[in-house]
C-alpha cells in the first residue's frame, strides 16, 4: 500500500449483491474498494436486474473504485523480476474514469465493443476452467483418503485437507517440483517464494478450490453438462478474486466457503462481510 493512501479492499460479487447502496457507499469513504477484471466481467455478464442492481450502488462519482486487469499480470511482475508483485492494489489502472451510469438501468444493452471483450473473456475463461479441471484431478495424489469411511471421517478429513493446505509454505515442496514449459521463463526459485507471491497464493487458492469440487462431486465431476461448467466458471471466477484478497490482507465476501478460507489463510487479514 502507497503510504498516506487510504486502505483498499478486494471486493467480490457476493458482497456487492447482498449489500445495500449505502453501505458500499459509507465503505466508499475510508477504504478504496477494488474492483478486479474478474469481478467487472461477472457484473457485465450478469442478467439483469441483477447487474444493474450491483452497478447502481457504487459512489456516482469520478473513479468509484480502483480497477485492477488479471492476476497473470501480478505473476508476470514475478517471473520476470524475481520479486514479489506486492499488494494489488498497488498496481490499479491509472486513469480518470466513471462508469457508464446506463449500466444501472435494467433495459442497457451493451455496445458491440464492450460485448466483443467480454466475449474474449469468456474464450480465456473457457481455458482456465480446462486448467482447473485438472487441478481437480490431482487433489487424490494430494489426500488419497477423502471418500472414505462415514460421513463424518469424510468431513473430518476435508477439513484437515483444507487447514494442511493453509499451512505457511506447506506447498513450497510441490511449487518446486512444478516443470517450467520450453522456451517459457523460469519460476521464481522455492527459496525466495512465500505467502506474499502471487505465484503462491495463485497455487493454494486453486488447490483449495479444487479440493471443495473433488469432495463436492465425490471425485467424479460430471463433464458434459452445461449447469456443471457454469459452475466451474464461476469457481474459476471466485478463485481469482479470493486468490487477490489474500494478496491484498483485505477482502468482503458474503459467501461462506470464502469466510472460513480467509480465516485459515489470512487470519491477521481484515475481512469485511
């Protein structure tokens, strides 16, 4: 965080949806609320009321929220310098903007420019749920025993899966063994990496989703059903955002798997629900 700059916290959809104008509002004025690229492409691809609804409670004001582009930019800092990214914040768009104010009325449509990005989100989006898919397939490696037993040794063992994985640099000794593809750069080395990378946290917050979709399917996921994608999507979606909260020490989130991850994650982190 710049010094002298007032706090930023990572905001996700479920917090927007299931708060009122004036709270965000009233957050607004001690906290710079940060909207990822994430977040933005699930309001303008939500059905309406429901994005016209999240658009009208920001602050009617020259830049509302400070915008952030894709966490493969902060991993990017990291390949390419060795160094941690730092908080997101600390990398927002710096530009003067506003939101188009229609985008709080129900009957917008939006302009082919803007559909044509968000259909080039959704291709990439698409990728990222194949990526995420096999991540799903590797948790057995990880915890080979989670189906077994009764149900409640099976819980029992989801939850010392999820606090193993929370564990600090509890998977340093994975993240080393990760193979950098040819001609691709190099990873930052295990030895320099810790919670404060986003090349980590990228790496825990998957597995973390990946573990809730392994147990949540009893290790066999559907693959050919478009409610099940649409689900995976917005795990994809949840995770990039969480994964920048984490990153952040700052996150609001009304969901309640988020919740109880942040406070194995970031228990000295502020969470705002």
């Amino acid at each position: 965080m710049l010094v002298g700059a007032s706090p930023a916290i990572i905001l996700d959809k479920s917090f927007l949806q299931g708060s009122k104008a004036s709270q965000i509002r009233t957050l607004a004025v001690k906290h710079r609320l940060v909207v990822s690229d994430a977040l933005f492409y699930e309001l303008i691809t939500s059905p309406d009321p429901d994005r016209s609804r999240c658009f009208a409670k920001f602050p009617p004001v020259e830049n509302p929220v400070d915008l952030i582009s894709h966490i493969g930019k902060l991993m990017e800092h990291e390949i390419d310098t060795h160094t941690p990214s730092g908080r997101p914040s600390e990398h927002h768009e710096q530009i003067p903007f506003q939101f188009n104010p229609n985008l709080a009325n129900c009957d917008y449509v939006l302009p082919e420019k803007a559909r044509a990005i968000a259909d080039e989100k959704t291709v990439e989006l698409q990728s990222d749920v194949i990526t995420y898919m096999k991540m799903v397939n590797t948790i057995p490696s990880f915890f080979p025993n989670l189906l077994t037993g009764s149900d409640t040794m099976r819980r029992a063992a989801h939850e010392d899966a999820e606090r193993a994985l929370a564990e600090p640099l509890a998977l340093i000794p994975f993240y080393s063994q990760i193979v950098t593809p040819l001609g691709e750069k190099s990873l930052p080395a295990p030895d320099l990496v810790s919670e404060e990378w986003a090349v980590y946290r990228w790496l825990q917050v998957q597995l973390l989703f990946a573990l809730d979709v392994y147990v949540r399917y009893c290790g066999i996921v559907p693959q050919d059903r478009i409610r099940t994608y649409e689900k995976m999507e917005h795990d994809v979606l949840d995770a990039q955002v969480f994964m920048l909260g984490c990153l952040e020490g700052a996150f609001a989130t009304h969901e309640k798997k988020l919740k109880r991850w942040w406070t194995l994650l970031c228990p000295s982190g502020s969470l705002y629900e």
